[in-house]
C-alpha cells in the first residue's frame, strides 16, 4: 500500500524536525518532552519530593522530565491504555482512567495522598474527520479535568491539551470553574501550524457542599 503525499511530507518534516533530533540526542522517548521543559521553565510547575500524575503518558516523554524535576523523594504516576516500556522513578499503570479499579489502583500508588499535579498530553486516534476528532479531544480533556478533581490536592494545578475549535470555549470555562488561575501557553515545540495549546490550571477550587 503506498503511502499518500501528505503522508510522505509528515515523514520528512518529522524525521528533520529540530526537537525530534534533539530529544533522540538527549536521551527523551518523544519531542513533546520539550514542550513541558519549556512550560516548566516559565511556570515552575515540578519540584523536588512532588507528587505527579501523567496521563496519556505513552511513549514517556513526560514522565521523564517530571521524575528528573521531582527526584528520588518525589513521586510520578504514569497512565495509559498503551503499554509503555518502564522508566526509572516512573511508576506505570495501564488501563482507561474512566474505570473504577485504575483510579482505585493510582490512589494505592500515591499512599491515599493527594497529587501536587496533574499532566496531560492525550490526543485522541485521528481518524481524518475533524468534526469527530475535535469532539473526541475535547471528550479527553473533560475526563483529565474530572479526574484532577477527585485526586489533586486543594491547591493542585492540572497542565493538559485541547484544541482550538467546537467545544474549547465551554471547556475553558469549566477549567475556570475548578481552578482559580487558568493560563494558555503554546510551548515552541508545539508546530505552528497545530491548533493545539496547552491550559495550566493552578489552585483548584473547593467545591461548596449542599
């Protein structure tokens, strides 16, 4: 089966790009590594003995800048429904985030403590229908902020990726609804030509009972 054009011109911007031939120098499984790098530079999000989790986390590029930032007294919790080869200080589970038993089995991996943080760089498998794909994105998006609210702590931040279009308005109104500091960035690394940014949700809000 050959491959089309637009296949064949994804194939050499990716195999010249600059951060795909940095991170094969430097040891990183992903070049989105160095879009964390560069948000953690600006926004200081890691720090020695945090508690991180990451989802969507496979191939691990994330997971492995945040063991580096958080150290040997810090704590990182990998999720995907992929499996992912292991990573020194990373600790990976494999399963879907919507299920009851994968929550039950990171809360066991963080001791019944809260996280510090909660990292996301999801992307849903394209299936070439935009409409589809955007709604999907925006479906993963929800569910990482969901979930950062049953295991963040109360001044928790949540830094995760959605996309420009259907659905990105009322989905920043409710990462403003749960955090009290909402930011976009769009790190370098991000090409320019995608239409995904990066929220970075920092004190998230107690919630009033009754």
């Amino acid at each position: 089966m050959k491959h089309s054009k637009t296949s064949n011109a994804w194939m050499r911007e990716h195999v010249n790009d600059f951060y795909v031939k940095s991170a094969k120098r430097q040891g990183f499984r992903s070049r989105a590594a160095f879009k964390l790098l560069e948000i953690d530079e600006r926004d200081q999000l890691l720090a020695p003995g945090m508690t991180v989790v990451d989802l969507g986390a496979a191939p691990g590029g994330w997971s492995q800048v945040a063991a580096e930032k958080v150290g040997a007294r810090g704590k990182v919790i990998a999720l995907d429904i992929l499996q992912m080869q292991p990573i020194a200080g990373v600790d990976f589970i494999c399963g879907d985030l919507r299920k009851d038993a994968v929550l039950m089995e990171l809360r066991t991996k963080i001791h019944g403590k809260a996280a510090d943080l909660v990292i996301c760089d999801i992307s849903p498998n394209i299936s070439g229908v935009s409409s589809h794909d955007q709604a999907r994105a925006m479906e993963l998006a929800q569910l990482a902020l969901e979930f950062s609210a049953q295991v963040l702590k109360p001044q928790g931040g949540l830094l995760v990726k959605v996309f420009h279009g259907e659905g990105f308005e009322d989905f920043l109104k409710a990462m403003r609804s749960r955090f009290k500091q909402v930011n976009s960035r769009k790190p370098k690394a991000s090409r320019a030509r995608s239409s995904e940014i990066y929220l970075l949700g920092r004190a998230l809000k107690l919630l009033k009972q009754g």
